[in-house]
C-alpha cells in the first residue's frame, strides 16, 4: 500500500468515526427534543388549567390602589348596567384591552356567571385555541391570547388581556359586559 492509500483510508476512518458521533448526538438531542415536548404539553396543560391567573402576584391591597391605565390604551368604553350604573371602564389598544372594575362595585370571582361562564366558557377556550394553533406553528407562541384576572381577595379589580384579535374582540367585550350584569344584578339582589 502507497502512503497515499493510507492517508485514504485514515480519512475514511476518521469520518466515519465522525458520522458515528454526529449519529448518536443526533439520537440524543432527538430524545432531548421529545423530553422537551412532553414538559412543554404539561406546562401548557397546567397554565390553561389555571388560566394564566397571576392573581397572588398581582394583588393590590387596600393601601396600594390600582394604577391608571396607561397611555397605550386608546379607547375608553364605560360598562353600564342596565339601570345606567357604571360596572367597569374597559380600555382598549390595538391588541389589549382593560377591564377596570368601578370602586364602589365588588365584583367576587365566586359569584355567577364569572368563573363558569367568562372564564371557562370564553377566556379559556380562546386561549386553547390559540395555544393549538401555536403548537401546529399557525401562531406564533409570543402571540396567543393571555389573559389575567387581579384580585384583592377573591374580589375583581380587574381583567387584563392581551393579544386581542379583531375578530375577538366584539365577543369579548360583550361577554364581559353581560357577565358584569349579571353579577351586577345578582349582588343587587342579595343586598
């Protein structure tokens, strides 16, 4: 054998060493990969479960009012009862909205239709969707629905939600408005 057959062959040898690596490094970050897709199923299962409510770190308490919206929100629509009693001012941008309960209402995330109908009902299968949509790579993940409910024990003081489409947000606003009524008309009555 020439030196030239052995360089050959010690090239050949080295790379298929390397092809052997490169094939069980594939392997593993394969298996990495499925792990990572397995949590990342439980994560999404369990945040959908709750919510996104990140009320016991967003709780204000009587001596730390909630903020004024900010600036970013262009629209401010009040909430009324059918008597006319202000319930709520909703703030709107282009993707957001606020729902900013009047002070003097105490809204419990206890009284019907809130949890069963406002979140279950709507909130949460909005963001189902919108999670299924992101794990097909239909939807970017930094842009499904989210939303987050403060509370000051189980009272609202508001709803904050974001990445709101267009074609959500009449049946957003709506859904609120009349879980306010009821809710609105349901303390009036046990008063």
């Amino acid at each position: 054998m020439s030196k030239e057959d052995d360089s050959k062959d010690e090239k050949l040898r080295k790379l298929v060493e390397l092809k052997t690596v490169l094939e069980k490094k594939i392997k593993n970050l394969e298996a990495n990969l499925e792990t990572l897709r397995g949590l990342l199923d439980v994560v999404n299962e369990t945040s959908v479960s709750r919510g996104f409510k990140r009320a016991d770190v967003a709780k204000p308490t009587s001596k730390t009012p909630i903020l004024p919206p900010v600036l970013e929100y262009k629209t401010v629509v009040p909430l009324k009862a059918a008597a006319g009693d202000l319930l709520a001012n909703l703030y709107m941008s282009q993707d957001s909205m606020r729902v900013v309960m009047v002070e003097d209402k105490k809204f419990s995330a206890k009284t019907p239709p809130f949890q069963q109908f406002l979140v279950e009902r709507v909130l949460e299968k909005m963001q189902e969707k919108d999670i299924e949509a992101a794990g097909k790579d239909e939807l970017p993940s930094d842009r499904f629905f989210s939303y987050e409910i403060v509370l000051d024990n189980d009272v609202i003081r508001e709803i904050v939600i974001k990445n709101v489409t267009a074609d959500r947000l009449r049946e957003l606003k709506s859904s609120i408005h009349w879980t306010l009524e009821k809710m609105y008309e349901k303390t009036k009555t046990s008063v």
